[in-house]
C-alpha cells in the first residue's frame, strides 16, 4: 500500500513540475497569457453594485488601469470594487430602517455619533473613498491656479510647503488613516490627519473643516506595488491629483 502512495505522489508531483514548467518554454506566451488573465479578471468599474440601500458607488472617469504611473491596476480594482464596496454595503446596513436612511454622507458625518463604531468605520469609509477616487485623474498632477493657488501660498506660503505637510501628515500617521487638506470653519485651508476612517467633518477631532483633498495611508493603498514606502506611494500620488476637482471643492466649501 505504502509503495502506490508513493507511486501515486510521484506521478503528481512529475505531472506538477512538467505542467510549471510549459509555460516557462515560451517566455511570450506567458507574457502574453498574463496580460490577458490580468485584464479578464479586473472587470469594469460600471459593473460594480452595492447590495441595495440609499449608498452607491459613484462612478468613475477612468479605468482600473489608467493611473499606474502612481497606482497599479490590481491595487485600484481591490480598492474600489472590494474595500470601498464593502464600506457601502455595511454603511447601508448601518442605516437601514432609521431616520439616517434619508440624510446626505455629509449630514451623516457632521452628526455623527462616534460611540457608533459601525456606523463611524463605514459611513467614513464610504464618505473617504468618494472623495479619494474622484480627485484622482490620469491627467492629473501639476500646480492648481486661480483662487485655490492663492489661499494655498497664503496658508502654506507655497504649494511645496503644502505638499511637504501634507506628506508629513500622512508619513507620521501611525497605522492606517489619512492626510487631509481642509477648508476651515474660518474659512482657511489646514492640513492635518485622522486615524481609521475618521474625518475632519466628525465632531471633536484633532483637525475639523470641509476636506477638499483626502490621501488615503491604508496599506491597501498602495502595498502591492510600494511595500512600506508610504511615502514614495504619498510622493507619486501627488502625480494623479485632480486639481481642478479640488478647486471646485474650495470653491463650494468657501460658499458654504
Ligand atoms: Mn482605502
């Protein structure tokens, strides 16, 4: 009996080596197979649902693969279709059959009651990640102009400065989190960070304000493609910054 297991395992593990081998004997082909498994199983943004409730995905206007100069496909396809999906679905959950069921994101946040750990990971979650993937653009990167180019050189003296803190906030903050650049109840942008899914909408944290730009410090920001260089990920996301999303942000958290 002992032998025929033997036997057995033999003509497994000589199939197994023969079969990791094959692809190995043609170098292009399995290039070529890669890029194809990889395409086939990120899917479309469009096709991805919440289970129901008031909270969806917002959409997005650019493909999974378009902002690899500074983050990867495989990342951006995790982030959106599992992590911010997830974060939807259980904000939905949270809100089901109560009076929050009706409100805005936004009123959601600046009510929130922070002892609710459900509804303050997910509503934040969910909050966070629609404003990460809409200031992200393929054509992004640059300097803003207009007024937004001003009231950064008058509340950071220049826009290196605001880059240097906004890289220090997200680089010092420890564990997961985020960096925010906010309009201030005063009126002035500040930057600061959050832990977790907080942000500076919530009542009684360490920086309060309108968030007009959110870099997202998780590790399932950036692990794949930057390992524990948080912040070469900080870095070159700065390269996919919609600007011009921002200063419409500026412009209506002014107005508000
Ligand atoms: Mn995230």
């Amino acid at each position: 009996m002992k032998k025929i297991t033997v036997l057995i395992s033999s003509v497994v593990l000589a199939f197994g080596v023969y079969s990791c081998d094959q692809p190995q004997s043609n170098n292009t082909d399995s290039a070529n197979n890669d890029t194809i498994a990889s395409e086939r199983n990120l899917g479309n943004p469009a096709d991805v649902k919440t289970d129901s409730g008031p909270f969806q995905l917002p959409e997005l206007k650019y493909g999974y693969a378009d902002l690899d100069k500074s983050i990867d496909a495989e990342t951006m396809e995790v982030h959106y279709s599992k992590h911010f999906l997830g974060y939807a679905n259980n904000l939905n959950k949270a809100v089901a059959g109560t009076e929050l069921e009706g409100k805005t994101i936004e009123e959601i946040m600046k009510g929130m009651d922070m002892n609710n750990t459900a509804l303050r990971n997910n509503g934040g979650g969910y909050y966070n990640h629609d404003l990460y993937f809409a200031t992200m653009s393929p054509d992004g990167g640059g300097q803003p102009s207009g007024e937004l180019s001003e009231a950064i050189n008058t509340a950071f003296g220049s826009f290196d400065e605001l880059k240097n803190q906004l890289a220090e906030a997200g680089g010092k903050r420890f564990g997961s989190g985020w960096a925010w650049l906010v309009v201030d109840n005063n009126g002035n942008l500040a930057v600061g960070s959050t832990a977790n899914q907080d942000n500076p909408l919530m009542p009684g944290l360490e920086i309060s304000g309108t968030p007009i730009l959110g870099i997202d410090v998780w590790e399932h920001a950036y692990y794949l493609r930057y390992q524990n260089k948080r912040p070469d990920y900080i870095d070159a996301f700065f390269n996919v910054i919609d600007w011009n999303l921002v200063a419409e942000k500026y412009a209506q958290a002014k107005a508000e």
